[in-house]
C-alpha cells in the first residue's frame, strides 16, 4: 500500500490518522477518534493501517 504524506487512513482499531511524515517503512501521525478528537501524535507501521481513506490527487 503506498502511503503518502497527509493522506488520512482508517487505523484497525477504528481510529483515523492523519500521514504528517514519511520515515521509510514507517510514519508518523496524527491520531483522531470517531469524533474528530485528537487523541496523540505518534510512529505507526503499515500494519495498523486498514485503508486509506482520503489520498489528494495531483491537479494538471
């Protein structure tokens, strides 16, 4: 799955993250509950991602 920097993604504990950087195999991001809540900013793995939800596209 490529992950890019600030596309949102639904966590698989329900949970949904913003990408604010890239570190390789992992990124660091913004964790929000149901409710829009910011719950903390951390380092998550392609493993906790379930999709991605929103990804911007490039504009010609």
């Amino acid at each position: 799955m490529k992950i890019k920097k600030f596309n949102v993604v639904e966590l698989k504990n329900g949970n949904r993250a913003t990408i604010l950087e890239v570190l390789g195999s992992k990124y660091l991001a913004e964790i929000v509950n149901a409710y829009g809540i910011t719950l903390n900013k951390k380092i998550i793995t392609e493993n906790e991602i379930n999709k991605v939800i929103y990804s911007k596209k490039k504009r010609n």
